[in-house]
C-alpha cells in the first residue's frame, strides 16, 4: 500500500475500503452506524445506490469517474463516491445473483489523497478539493448537505474565516445555510434537503429576522438569541404543525405553501393584527389584507371591483338565463354601493 505525496490515481480492492458515515450527503442519518448497516441505508430508499447495479454489470465501473477517499490506518475512507462502493460491494456479496460477475470489480479506481505527517493538513487538502467541487456546484450538494459540511468543518478547524478561504465561500454565501441549519438544530427539527432551505429563503427577509428578534455574532455567524415561541410559531407556518406523538408533519395546515409567497409571510407577521388573523384561522392571502394602511385597502376596494366586474362579465357572457341577470344587477349594486362610500368618504 504505498503512500502519496499528492493526489494520486490508484486501483484499490473494494475490501479495503470503508464508507463515510458523516458524508454531508447523507445529512447525519448514517452517523454512528456499522459498515453493513450503511451498506443497507445507501443501498436502498432514499439514497438508491442500488439503481447503479444494472449499469455496472452492463458497463463496468466507469474509470474517469473514480472514488475520491483518504487513509485510515490500513483501509480507506471514501470521501466521495459512497453509492458506487455500495453498488460494487452489493455485487461482489451476491455472485449467484449477479452471475459471477465478482471478479469484474476486484480493484476499482480511486483518487487518493496524500499522507501527512500532520493530519490538519490532509483535512485541509479536503475542505478545499469537496469546497470547489461541492460547494461551488461542480457537483452540487443540496443546501441542508452543504450546511453540515460547514458546520462539521468549522468545528474541526475552530475558525469560521479559515474554513470559509478553504472551501472558497464568502461570510455572505456560508450564512445562508448556517444560519438556519443553527436554529433547525436549536429547534432539535431535523428536515429534508428542499425542506431545509424553506427557512433559508425566509431568512432572508427582514420581517421574519425581527419576528424572530433574531440576534447573530457578525464574526462567527453563530446565534446569540431569538425568540423561541416566535421560532416554532415559524416552524409550523413553514412546514406545518407536529402531528401529536409524532415527528411528522401536518403540511396540509402549513401557511406558506410557495417559496414565491415568503414576501407576503413576512409582512404579515411583521403586523400584529395581520399575525392575529393569520393564526385565527385565515389564510396567508387573507390575513394579507390587515397588513395595508386603511387608504391601501380602499385603493385595493376599487381596483378589487373592477376587476371582479371584468370576471362575471366574462362568464356571464352570452348567457340570458335569469340567475346571470340577478348576477349582472347585483354587480351594478355593489359597483354603485362602493362608489358613493369611497366617494363619500374620500
């Protein structure tokens, strides 16, 4: 097994080789578990190493695509490329199933990265090969991944400014997935990746930062207050509320259903009485309306008609039956009521 003093491509025995268990893809779930039982996790749902199978009996192990890994001790931890191991082992493990095909993946390629005599300085080599590749979108991680490889790393290194030159990530850039990957976990909410940055776009508008009177060390990024009622009140408008003796989630009651209606949310928890309305049971349109200043909502009556107007014209249209009639003179009503109040209370 001979050592490198710079990333070198060797052929390595799938048995000297060790999954990853604190992957950032994997986002913690595989933490703490055996190899075998890694083995299973990626294999199956949600990660489905095993739809690589086909494709490796078919071709082969792709070899510009190889492992990426680091030693330990006498075997090697795969750094990147975890779902491939999981296929090639799944294949040697089952040679009736696979019709002996064993031999085929006796090596397979993998980058290795060098030996150091100091052991920060591989793990720096690291940060700053998976920050470029990852981080920078080469092959992008999803953001609840790129957020735990952040916090991981900081944490080794104990300098958010060191970790943020290696990976090649602004202060601006890290504290979007920082800062609600930090209060997930004050939380103790564990989601999932498209979940994840549900909290992330709403962070980034002021009115939900003051809801949360939302208190952040400018130098580390870590959060030094906030509300913590405020914060599940959040939790729940976002994902929805916790079905009782359960970790799920009851998504049909969430208030936010599009990242597109964030803007929205955050003016109204920016109003108390707009947040009253909201919580009392009306939708998120709904409680809208208590956000506008009186002369807001009169201006919006006025444009709220006519367009209404334009509507039941459109439908009416052609039609002679006596129910369009009573719909056609009631809008004539309510277009005449509106008119004189507006007009009257100019």
């Amino acid at each position: 097994m001979a050592k490198t003093k710079s990333p070198e491509l060797q052929r390595i025995s799938p048995d000297s080789l060790l999954f990853d268990p604190e992957n950032p893809r994997f986002g913690g779930a595989l933490e703490g578990k055996s190899q075998d039982e890694i083995q299973r996790a990626i294999f199956g749902e949600p990660h489905y190493a095993s739809e690589l199978v086909d494709s490796f009996l078919e071709n082969g192990f792709i070899e510009y695509e190889p492992l990426v890994v680091r030693r330990q001790g006498d075997k090697y931890v795969v750094v990147e490329g975890n779902r491939r191991l999981a296929a090639v082992k799944e294949i040697r493990a089952n040679q009736v199933k696979y019709q002996g095909r064993r031999n085929d993946f006796d090596t397979i390629p993998a980058i290795v990265f060098p030996d150091q005599a100091d052991d920060e300085v591989q793990q720096s080599q690291m940060r700053v090969y998976l920050g470029v590749r990852h981080m920078l979108g080469f092959r992008d991680w999803p953001p609840v991944a790129k957020a735990q490889f952040l916090e991981r790393e900081i944490l080794r290194v104990g300098s958010l400014e060191r970790t943020l030159k290696e990976v090649r990530l602004s202060k601006q850039q890290a504290r979007r997935f920082l800062l609600p990957y930090r209060l997930l976990r004050e939380a103790k909410f564990i989601l999932g990746n498209e979940d994840f940055w549900v909290l992330g776009e709403a962070l980034g508008r002021t009115g939900v930062k003051k809801y949360l009177q939302l208190d952040v060390d400018a130098d580390t990024l870590q959060i030094r207050g906030y509300d913590k009622g405020n914060l599940k009140v959040l939790i729940d408008d976002l994902y929805g509320p916790r079905v009782a003796s359960t970790r799920l989630r009851d998504t049909s009651a969430k208030k936010v259903h599009d990242t597109r209606d964030l803007s929205t949310y955050a003016s109204v928890i920016s109003s108390e009485k707009a947040t009253a309305v909201l919580h009392g049971g009306k939708s998120l349109r709904e409680a809208a309306i208590y956000v506008d200043t009186r002369e807001e909502s009169r201006s919006k009556l006025s444009k709220e008609v006519t367009e209404l107007g334009l509507l039941i014209k459109k439908v009416l249209e052609n039609d002679k039956t006596p129910e369009a009639s009573a719909v056609a003179e009631a809008l004539k009503e309510l277009n005449a009521a509106v008119k004189a109040y507006l007009r009257k209370h100019a």
